[in-house]
C-alpha cells in the first residue's frame, strides 16, 4: 500500500493509464483478428478492407505507447503481404 500522497496519486494515475491502454490494446487486436479472418477465408476484397481499416488502428497503437514503433511497421508490413499473396 503507498504511504505518501503521491504515491497514492502515482496508484491512481497508474491504474487510468491501464485501463486506457488495455482498450487501446483491446482495439488494436480487433482489427488485426478481422483482417486475418478475412485472409484466412480467402477473401481478398474484404482482407484489403479490414487492412485500410487496421493500419492506422496499429500506428496509433505505436503513437500512444501500447507497441513499439518498429513492432507496429513490421505488423502492417507483414499483413500486407499476406493480403497481397491473396491478392495475386
């Protein structure tokens, strides 16, 4: 338990950013598992949708703190491809 106001401010504080980075992170997944449903279906309209849709769901991701930079590039840069394999 904190002894110090501030580290009772510090608790608080800590568990709202929590909360909003596990919707964040919540959203962030959502719109990755709906592009690999498409991808895994076969369609490949519908995958290039969720995909516009996603990428700046995971760059937000990145801009916020939830994931790495690197790690958001290299999850849209991943998708594409697939969708694009589906694609050709």
């Amino acid at each position: 338990m904190p002894n110090t106001t501030s580290a009772k401010k510090a608790t608080r504080k800590i568990a709202r950013r929590t909360a909003i980075n596990k919707q964040r992170r919540s959203r962030y997944t959502t719109y990755i598992r709906a592009v690999e449903d498409a991808i895994s279906a076969g369609d490949g309209k519908k995958a290039r949708e969720a995909l516009s849709k996603a990428e700046p769901v995971i760059m937000r991701a990145a801009q916020t703190g939830v994931l790495h930079r690197n790690t958001a590039a290299r999850k849209v840069s991943r998708l594409n491809s697939r969708v694009r394999k589906l694609e050709a």
